[in-house]
C-alpha cells in the first residue's frame, strides 16, 4: 500500500484531490486546487503551502480562517 504526501496544493492537483476546507463556524467547503493554483497565479501569490493558503481564506459566512484543511473524499 502506498501513501502519497499531501504538503502543498500543487500535491493535492497532482494526486487529484479536492481540498476539504473547514470552518469554526461549520461550513466546510469543497475547493478544486487546480482553480486556486489559478488564482494564486494570476494574483501573483509565492506560496503553494497549505499553511499559506490557510492565511489568505476565509469563511465566506463568518469571515474567520479556516479551522482545518485536508483532502476531501470526493474525487
């Protein structure tokens, strides 16, 4: 069995994982990483990282940061 390393957006593009983005509030949001690989590119982001995309989100109900970020179960 193998895993694969999910460490930065670009690993959940390539591996084609949708990244799963909970709120404290309980919105949890489905993302495509490779439309947020789009925008982090064409805002001329320099961070790929999970840590750093985590400083730029937001809940688009609560307006806080996400509480947790990991691979969603869809494909």
């Amino acid at each position: 069995m193998s895993s694969k390393r999910l460490d930065s957006l670009a690993d959940y593009a390539r591996h084609h994982y949708k990244l799963r983005v909970g709120c404290q509030c309980g919105r949890v949001a489905m993302l495509d990483p490779h439309t947020l690989l789009s925008q982090i590119m064409e805002r001329g982001w320099t961070s790929y990282s999970l840590e750093g995309l985590a400083m730029r989100l937001r809940c688009q109900r609560c307006g806080a940061r996400p509480k947790r970020i990991g691979p969603g179960l869809e494909g």
